[in-house]
C-alpha cells in the first residue's frame, strides 16, 4: 500500500469555520492592530519584538486564522499585553466558576446522558 495515500485517508476532513468564530477571529485582529497603533508600532517592528515573520502578523492581523495560538501569546507579550489573556480565561473570574470554586474538581468528564434515560 502506498504510504503517501494512506496517510491523506487517514485525516479528517476540514470543516467551514463557523460564523462566530469567523468574527471572533476578526475582533482579535482588530484589537491586535488597534494595540499595536496605540503603542505606536509598525508590523515589522512588532514582528521583530514577537519573534514572527511580518507576513504572520499580517496574517494575523487580516484575521486569517491559520496563526498557532503560540504566535498569538507572542504577540500579546510584543504588545505587553499577555497577562491579560490567561486572567479573562481564568474560570474563577466568573460567576459559574466562583459558584463552583468550593466543589472538587473532576480528574475526568465523562459525557453526559441529555436523553434523560437509565
């Protein structure tokens, strides 16, 4: 069997990208270029200090979407900004997860049984 042809069966198939997250990729790239007008940079010089190409950062700033969630942390710290990424995710930040802060954690989810049956 050819190797080549075994591997591209293998994968699973791409799917659209949902509208939400179309638009949330856009409000990340508008943010990102609004920040790095607020402080004053160009895409090469904020490229540089991310340690990217300027042709990511473009990328990035279009709202492309192929950009690893690394070249994204990246950036933020270019734009000196990163701390707040890991403090809006923080679920204890937020009414469920201060509901929910006293309960013990699972170690794993199993999935639930919506159909109401036994």
């Amino acid at each position: 069997m050819d190797h080549k042809h075994s591997a591209s069966s293998s994968r699973v198939p791409r799917q659209a990208t949902p509208s939400s997250i179309r638009r949330a990729l856009g409000e990340v790239a508008d943010d990102v270029a609004t920040w790095r007008k607020l402080r004053g940079l160009t895409q090469a010089q904020l490229a540089d200090r991310a340690g990217i190409s300027r042709d990511t950062l473009v990328r990035l700033e279009r709202g492309d979407g192929g950009v690893s969630v690394e070249k994204l942390l990246r950036v933020l710290r270019g734009l000196g900004i990163l701390e707040s990424l890991p403090r809006a995710l923080n679920p204890y930040e937020t009414d469920v997860g201060r509901l929910r802060s006293a309960e013990r954690l699972p170690q794993r989810v199993r999935p639930r049984d919506l159909t109401g049956r036994r």
